[in-house]
C-alpha cells in the first residue's frame, strides 16, 4: 500500500488538455479540407457552368456547397434596384437531352458534369430503331422521309407502353418529340382495326376511330399537319376542326368517312355536342398538354368533353404533357380510372434544360424596351428568328407597335380580341417567311408550338409561374434543332420574379428539380387577386378567354 503511494503522480493541466484537443481538432479539419478541396470547388480547369457578373459567385463542375453555410447566389440581392444591370447565364455543357438516346442519356445525379464539349461516344449498332416496334412500312418509309430516323428518350419508353394497349401518361421535356410518340400508336392501332375488321369501312359516317384534343387551335393545326405527313401513303381520313362557325360547320360540312380526329377541346366539346361527329366507334382519346387541359380554366370543358367520348367500355386514353399535372386524379378521376394509368416520364422533366443558353438580366421596369432593343439587336442584324413573350395581350401589341416604329418589322400573336385566322397567319408568316423575323406573343406560343427555327427567345415579362418558364424555354433546343447558339434571354424585374429567379438559380447550383412546378394558372390569378399585397394585379396574366380555348 506505502508503494502504491509513494509513486509520483503526473497530470496535464486542464488549459493545455483543452489546448491539445483544439489543435488536434484543427489538424484533422485540415486534412478533411485537403482531402475535399477539388470536390467542393468543383473542377475550375473548364469554363464556369454558370457564369456571374460578379465572378466569385460562379458555379463549376462538380462543384458541391456547404449544407451548414449560406448558399453563394448570383441573385441574392436582386430585390434591391441598386442590382439593376446584374446578370447572370447557365451555359450549356452537352448536347440536347431531346437527342441524348435514352440508354446512353446522364441520369438527373449527373446534372452539370459534362463540360461544353464533350461529346458521348454511341456506336451506330446500339441505337435503338423503330423498326423494332413492328410499324407498318408505310409509317417506317414516312418516318424516314420526315426525318426522323432514331426515336427520341420519350419515345424509345413510351412506345411499348402504347402499342400494348394500355393507357398511359408520358411526360418530357419540351421538344423531346411527344407528338410522334402517341401518333405512331394511335395510326397503328387505325391500321389494325381495319385488318381485324374490314367491315370498319362502311360505318356510319362521322364516326372517328380515333381523337386527339388540344387547349389551342395552333398546336391541334400542327398535330394535323405531322400525321397528315405520316399518313401520306396510308388511306387513313384526317379531319380537323376548330369551335368558330358551328352552326355553318354543322350545316355545311360534308358527312364522310373519319379515322382520325383532331381539334381544340372547345371545338371539339361543340362538334360532339351538335352531334356533328359520333363517338360509338372511338377507341382512342389523347389529350396533349394535359397540363393545361386539367387547369381549371380548361377543366370543365375537358371534364365535358371526355364525358362524351367515352362510349366504349376498353378505349385507351393518353395524357401527354411538358410538365406533370398534380391534379389530374381531383379534375378527371370521375370520369377516367386515373389511379391505374401507367406513367412514363423522362430523367430531366421539371429541370432547367441543359443544352439551351440561359441569361438573366435584372432590368428596371421602365426603360424595359432599351433593353429589349440591345438584346434583339444582333439577332435582327443577322436576320435570326426571335420570339418575345409577355404575360398579357396588351404588352404584346405595345411591343409590336413599338419594334415598327423602331424600323424592326414584328408580327403580334396573343389572344383577347384578336381575330384567330390572324393569329394563325401571323404565326405561319413568322415560321415560314423570311420578311418578319421577331413575333411578339403571349404564352399561347408557348404549348407545344414547333418552332425549330427560332433561335432566340426573350422573356420581355418574366412567367409568373414556373411551368411557364419551362414551356417558353422549350421553344429553343428542341429535337431535330440544328441551330448553334439558340439561347434564351430574360428581363427579370419585380419582387414574383425575382423569387421565381432564385428558385430556378437555387435548382441548378443544387443539381434539383425546379421546386413548386404549379400548372394551375387560374388558381395563382385567384390567389394573388384575394391578397393584393403579395403583387399588383397588373403583373399577373389573367386566364385565357373564351376565345382562346375554342
């Protein structure tokens, strides 16, 4: 026990133990900021991914932030209008998603980890093709005269789904080519109805096979004009139609043989109505942009519409859309067993495209139009197709009027009281001549209108919703596209928009999917309207009339 005691006892003071596990503590957050460096940073040998005015704020490849700091953002301050002249861009780092082919495309964890550039390699023999989905030659040979050789991601997914039978919801990105991927099925499935029943032939007239329904004329217009190009060598009957004149279309128009139907849902809903068509012998329903088709400015109407198509126990219905609608169960669930439908969406829905040049500008809200004038300046000089989008009508018409007085000849395109044959001939002289290169619009262009040959779009009204900022940039960067240097350009003023911005900013620099995608357009207007301190009311774009919807 005495020698227990009699051995010295040695101890560290408590000041230098607390000093001595400080600094080991700091050793190893050394070691872990070495070993982390590259990967927070990101790989700063290539050019910023996206590219600030004030260069500390870029953002790189690969690169990944703090979760327990602040998040670096170009347009943190934008709500200050001492930021006026700030902007930022998202660069694009390989080629278009639309043409990426699905087996060989990055999934949504590989966002932003291809530099611009850099290309994947795809060997000709592992492309998939559409002669392994059994069409009809005559499809194939029309296919290929279009242009059209490889199918698309949504396609490449869709098809087996569709050929099968089943009904379905496939959604993808703008431009990704939807329209071939439900009209190749649905002429298919025309073909062999007629093999199994030749008798098909002398039904009674006006009774389609088949019906396609659109929210606006122009893109029904455009649905025709493809399947039309498909059926060149088929004796398949195309018919479209449109909601003016319904009286006289009912008296007038001739009684003959439909197979495939196609119109706006206003128009549509009246031709059934007027028992014009018949619909005992349809089989298949497509509803494109169903999005808005399931907004409650359009529900109703859709609501009515389906209720009379649906005649027959097995039809197979079709959703098709750029953005996934949320409330497709509460709109149509009473009239479609919506809860088996399959759902086919591809790996970059609801995210910032990646192939198409982006710019943000914050600009002061008056003195808008020098801005404008700046940025369309280059394109006019060099006779490039521009598209500019305002959230209302009358924007739109002040920006035409504007632009010809300014010596830039312009074209308007929007609803209200705008005739809608002048609408379509303003529309088609923007696409198909070379006299007027810049149409000034509202967002009726903006679903599902082909406009491969737009080069620049800009956002002279930022969208007051998510959604319509997808849509507009998919005028741009769509497939078949083979326009270098398409890119879109957005004016960005007010408090809606500069929270929109951020958000859209926050998904990129976070590698998510753009947050909050509301397609419910009318219910924002309500919204907004029932609290004005939220925004004036003359920032948000009121819901389509009746006359857009016919």
């Amino acid at each position: 026990m005495a020698d227990k005691l009699s051995k010295p006892i040695i101890s560290m003071p408590v000041t230098l133990q607390r000093r001595a596990v400080k600094n080991l503590d700091k050793q190893r957050a050394k070691e872990l900021e070495a070993r982390h460096s590259k990967y927070y940073r990101g790989d700063r040998n290539i050019p910023a991914l996206i590219q600030c005015r004030r260069s500390e704020v870029n953002h790189f490849r690969g690169q990944v932030y703090n979760p327990f700091k602040k998040l670096p953002m170009a347009s943190e301050h934008w709500m200050s209008r001492s930021t006026i002249g700030d902007y930022f861009a998202f660069s694009p780092f390989r080629a278009p998603s639309a043409t990426s082919w699905y087996k060989y495309a990055p999934t949504p964890d590989d966002s932003f980890q291809f530099a611009e550039g850099e290309k994947q390699k795809i060997s000709e023999s592992a492309k998939p093709s559409f002669k392994e989905y059994g069409f009809d030659d005559r499809l194939l040979s029309a296919l290929v005269r279009i242009g059209i050789k490889i199918p698309t991601n949504i396609q490449f997914d869709a098809l087996p789904l569709l050929l099968s039978g089943k009904s379905g919801l496939i959604a993808s990105e703008t431009g990704n080519g939807k329209t071939v991927a439900f009209l190749l099925p649905t002429l298919q499935k025309i073909l062999n109805s007629y093999e199994v029943s030749p008798d098909l032939t002398n039904r009674k007239y006006m009774s389609p096979l088949a019906v396609i329904a659109t929210p606006g004329r122009e893109l029904a217009s455009q649905i025709k004009d493809v399947a039309e190009a498909l059926c060149a060598d088929l004796d398949i009957k195309i018919k479209f139609v449109t909601g003016s004149s319904t009286q006289s279309k009912i008296e007038n128009i001739p009684r003959a043989r439909v197979d495939l139907l196609v119109g706006s849902t206003g128009g549509l809903s009246k031709m059934f109505g007027g028992n014009l068509f018949f619909s005992d012998f349809i089989d298949t329903i497509v509803l494109d942009e169903v999005d808005t088709l399931v907004d409650d400015s359009f529900k109703a109407i859709t609501s009515e519409l389906l209720a009379k198509l649906r005649k027959k126990l097995e039809q197979q219905v079709i959703f098709a859309g750029a953005t996934f609608p949320s409330n497709l169960n509460t709109s149509l669930g009473h009239i479609i067993d919506t809860e088996d439908l399959e759902i086919i969406q591809t790996r970059h829905l609801h995210r910032v495209l990646p192939n198409v040049y982006q710019k943000f500008i914050k600009s002061p809200k008056v003195g808008r139009l020098d801005y404008l004038l700046d940025v369309i300046e280059p394109d006019v000089d060099k006779q490039r197709k521009v598209l500019i989008f305002c959230n209302k009508a009358s924007t739109a018409a002040y920006i035409n009027h504007s632009l010809n007085e300014q010596g830039i000849s312009t074209l308007h395109f929007a609803g209200g009281n705008m005739n809608p044959s002048t609408r379509q001939h303003n529309l088609n002289m923007f696409l198909n001549e070379d006299d007027c290169n810049v149409l000034a619009c509202t967002d009726l262009v903006s679903r599902g209108i082909d406009t491969q040959m737009v080069h620049h779009v800009v956002n002279y009204d930022f969208p007051i919703s998510m959604v319509d900022y997808l849509h507009r940039v998919g005028r741009v960067g769509r497939v078949g596209q083979n326009l270098s240097g398409a890119k879109v350009t957005n004016l960005v003023c007010g408090k809606i928009s500069v929270a929109l911005v951020q958000e859209i900013e926050k998904s990129v620099r976070l590698n998510k999917a753009i947050p909050d995608v509301e397609t419910n357009v009318k219910s924002l207007f309500e919204q907004y309207a029932a609290n004005p301190k939220l925004v004036k009311p003359s920032r948000i774009q009121e819901p389509p009339i009746e006359s857009e919807i016919d």
